[in-house]
C-alpha cells in the first residue's frame, strides 16, 4: 500500500523539449486570436492594450503551468496551495473581461496537456461569438435633471409628458417649501427621436431650451451615464 502510495505521487513521464515547444506553440498562436478577439470586441474607450497583452501571457503561463504539472499528484497540490495565498485585486472594467480570463485559462490548460482539437474548436466557437456579438453595447442612459420652483411643478410635468411622453421614467423628485427637483432616466435614443420630432414641427430648441422658457428654472442638466470606463 505504502509503495502504491509513492508512485501516485512520482511524476509518470517527462516531456521531450519537441512536445513542450509544440505545446507552447500551439498555446501562443491561440492566445493571437484571443488579442485580435478583444482588440476587435473592445473598441473605443474602454479597451486596455496593457489587459489584452496581459491576457495572452495568462494563456502561455497556465499552458507553462500545465507542462510542469503533468500528472504529479503532489506537484499540482502543491500548485493549487501557492496560488490559494495569491490575492487578484484588478477591477473588472467590462462583465466581457471575465469571459476572456477564463478563455485565457481554459485554453492553457487544454494546451498544456495536449488536448490541441478541443482548444482549438472552443476558441474559433468563443472567437466568433465574442466578434458577432462582443460590438453590442448598452443604450447609453441620459439623467434629465430639472430644479425649479414649486409652482412649476405642473408644467414642468406637462413640458416632459409633451416631449418624451412615457419614456421618460422619473426616478427622483425631491421637493422643498419653494423649490422642486426632478429627475428622469431616458436612453439617448429616446432623446434624439425627441428632439428630431419637435424639429419636424417646426421647434427646433432643445428639451433644456424649451424648459428654460416655462421661467422659473434654477438650472437643468444632462448627465450620460454608460458602460464604459476609460483606460
């Protein structure tokens, strides 16, 4: 028992330097497309050149990973307790990010026991979805903040109701002895079509404009709120 005990944990073979360069190889070019992948999926503010680089080391690390383990009992336990102590502390910009860390991962380890037809399928399949679908972004949301007196309340309603009927969603009103504050979600969307519709009436002022005109406003803002964060 005690022997059959001291083989699990022997290493069961070495790699030749042919196989570790091919798996290696393997794992680099698939870590290619999944730069070109986000490159592609990511454009505008929010991509990062530094996490995409930074993703395909993660792909040629875990394959790295892999080669040394093999099927070493005591090694990949050993594995599994230094990384148990490591602490990841990097923000997730975009929900999309996490998608690539575990294809990053899931392919170096595929790659670095040899498994090349299911690494190579899995990521053309993620590959293509990702680029069909990566581009699709959240309809930017627009916050209409007004503050005006109390005695506008009314028409301030009225002037919001005529523009956007019930698209516009109020979110928050605050009100005072002699002031009032709205705030409405709308999508840039709804704004445009908006704004386009009162120009084809002959209006062509904007919503803030027009808000202005009704008197007594302190002030009326627009806020974009979206899914992006700058780099």
């Amino acid at each position: 028992m005690k022997q059959i005990i001291l083989e699990m944990f022997e290493n069961s073979g070495q790699l030749d330097l042919k196989t570790i360069a091919l798996r290696m190889g393997v794992s680099f070019v698939i870590a290619l497309f999944i730069y070109i992948s986000y490159m592609l999926s990511h454009e505008g503010s929010i991509y990062s050149k530094k996490f995409n680089v930074s993703l395909m080391a993660l792909t040629v690390i875990t394959t790295t990973v892999m080669i040394v383990i093999g099927n070493n009992i005591a090694l990949s336990l050993g594995m599994v307790g230094a990384l148990s102590i490591v602490r990841f502390r990097t923000a997730i910009k975009d929900s999309r990010d996490t998608i690539y860390i575990f294809w990053t991962i899931v392919t170096g380890i595929c790659c670095g026991v040899g498994d090349f037809p299911v690494a190579a399928i899995g990521s053309a399949a993620t590959f293509l979805i990702l680029l069909i679908f990566g581009r699709i972004k959240n309809d930017n949301r627009m916050l209409l903040i007004i503050r005006t007196s109390r005695v506008n309340e009314e028409r301030v309603e009225a002037m919001i109701f005529q523009y956007f009927s019930r698209k516009a969603v109020l979110r928050v009103k605050n009100t005072t002895d002699s002031s009032s504050e709205f705030i409405y979600e709308i999508s840039k969307r709804t704004l445009e079509k908006a704004q386009k519709a009162a120009s084809t009436k002959g209006n062509k002022s904007s919503i803030t404009e027009a808000l202005y005109t009704l008197g007594d406003i302190e002030y009326c803002n627009l806020v974009m709120q979206n899914d992006e964060v700058s780099s």
